[in-house]
C-alpha cells in the first residue's frame, strides 16, 4: 500500500527560512553560502527518512493534511 509523503514547504534563501521558521521544512539557503549541493542533498534525503518515520511536517504541525501536488498557481 503506497502513501504520499511530502515536504511542503522549502525555501531558497536563509532569511526567508528564518522569518518563516512556522512554515518552512527546509532551507536551501546554504547553498548560495557555500554550502555543496551534496551536503544539502543529504539534509534533505534525512528530512525525507525522518518525515516517513513520522515527523510532522510544519504544515501538518497547525493541523493541515490536505496537499494539491497539480494545482498551479496559489493554493487556499
């Protein structure tokens, strides 16, 4: 039996994470600060293992279950 994972909500830059901290699963930011593509590919691949085993997601965190994986454009 399959089931959907997701982590909802990324972000490309580290204020953003910050300021966002309530919204935001991962923070891509490091990268543009010199952070190896690898190393964050890694960060990501261990928040992926720990959201399968059970980690609440931030948007699961303020009680939302619903996703919309072909939605384009903003989501309500």
């Amino acid at each position: 039996m399959g089931s959907e994972m997701c982590i909802r909500d990324r972000s490309t830059n580290s204020q953003l994470a910050e300021n966002k901290k309530g919204w935001i699963d991962f923070d891509a930011g490091p990268i543009v600060e010199g952070e190896s593509i690898d190393d964050a590919a890694k960060r990501l691949l261990q928040l992926v293992i720990e959201v399968a085993n059970g980690k609440e997601t931030q948007t699961e965190k303020r009680g939302y279950r619903s996703i919309s994986i072909f939605k384009d454009g903003v989501v309500l």
